[in-house]
C-alpha cells in the first residue's frame, strides 16, 4: 500500500526567506507525485507534479520540486515566501494509471511579517 | 475552460436524513473521484468512477455510494446521517489518459447536527 508522510504539521517562515516543505512517500514502483494547495473552505489546487523525467520539476507561483528517488522524497521548495503564500499544503501520490490519490496529513504554511 | 464544479456549497443536515452532492468534471474528463476531507483524518478516497462505472472504492460504509451519468457528472449519496460525516466533500476530474493530473472542485460543505 502506498502512503505519504509530511513531518512538519505546521512551519512559520518569515516573509521574504525560503521555503521548503518536506514529503516523503512509500510505493514499490516509481510514484506519480503531486503537491497540491488548499486556502480555507476551498478546494485543492495543483502546484506541480512529477510523473518521469527530469526530476527538478517547476510549478506555479514560484514554486518546485525535487524528486529523490534514492530517498523516497518529493520535498517543496520556493526561494522567497509571500504573504499570500499561507494556506495548507499537501503531498499526495499515485500510482501509473492511478484512480486513486494517496494523501499527507497536510502542513499548514504560516507567513509572518 | 470550466473547471470542476460541486454542488451545492454548503449544506446542513439532521442526523438521520440523507444527501445528496453533485459534481461536473471539466469538459473531456471521464474520470471523477470523491474525497473526505476532516480534520482528524485528512484526505480520504471515497471512490472513482469512469464512463458511469465504479473502478474503485476506498474504505467507506455502504452508506456512502455514487454513480456517473452519461455525460460523467457524478453525485454521491450519504444515507442515515451521522455526526462523524461532516466534512468538507471533494470531487476530482481527471482525464484517461497516462500522466495526467486530477483538478479538484471547490468541495462541499456538510454539517451533521
């Protein structure tokens, strides 16, 4: 069975410093990997994704991220946080051909002044 | 383009009752999967359905089932209510095709009083 795990439930950062936000998965064949984003009360948005290939992947607003095959991790990086970048963040992964999306618990991105 | 829409948005009901959620995939999108999002328990696959067939089900009670029509809008249904139901309900479209990524909707809100 696949899983993910994301260690940090909550990180502050301050506004202008960098980013990243840790995932690591468990899945016995090679992983199509998400990161997706929730505001409060809405739905999820998509903010990258790996499926093969080159494993630096770039999203939108800024953000990207590494897939380690060696350490079964898929962490998210953004080189200076805005404001408007507090919100939830999720890890998810899937298997080729997936009809399921396995998901972290979540870490809630905190922006401070 | 539309993206995936859920309704209705918000939604209150008695324990005991039952209800019904709807969702519009984007245009071109056969697939559709549900997901329950609580606080305790994250984000749960509820089930996916394709070309109005269910490919696959999470771990749910038989209270919880669904169904596509032709034009792969999906609803789900919840019977007998209970306290532990309310959530945040979340739809996701995807189309059938390898490395392709799943769009979620806004959600719908149930609160089980």
């Amino acid at each position: 069975a696949q899983s993910v795990t994301q260690p940090d439930i909550h990180i502050t950062v301050s506004e202008g410093a960098s980013l990243e936000l840790r995932c690591n998965y468990s899945y016995g064949a090679t992983p199509y990997l998400f990161w997706y984003v929730q505001s409060p009360g809405q739905g999820l948005q998509l903010l990258l994704k790996y499926f093969s290939g080159d494993t630096l992947v770039q999203g939108i607003k800024g953000f990207e991220a590494e897939f380690k095959r060696s350490q079964s991790s898929f962490n998210l990086r953004k080189p200076s946080v805005h404001w408007s970048d507090a919100a939830e963040y999720f890890c998810a992964v899937g298997a080729k051909g997936y009809s399921t999306l396995t998901f972290g618990k979540g870490t809630m991105l905190l922006v401070s002044p | 383009k539309a993206g995936v829409t859920q309704t209705p948005r918000y939604l209150i009901k008695t324990r005991g009752q039952q209800v019904t959620l709807s969702c519009s995939p984007i245009s071109g999108h056969r697939s559709v999967s549900w997901y329950q999002q609580t606080p305790g328990q994250g984000l749960q696959f509820l089930f996916e359905y394709f070309s109005e067939t269910q490919r696959n089900k999470g771990n749910f009670p038989g209270r919880f089932s669904g169904r596509q029509f032709s034009n792969s809008r999906s609803e789900m249904n919840v019977s007998t209510l209970e306290l532990g139901d309310s959530a945040l309900y979340l739809c996701a479209s995807r189309q059938e095709y390898e490395n392709t990524e799943a769009f979620f909707g806004q959600g719908t809100r149930l609160t089980v009083v």
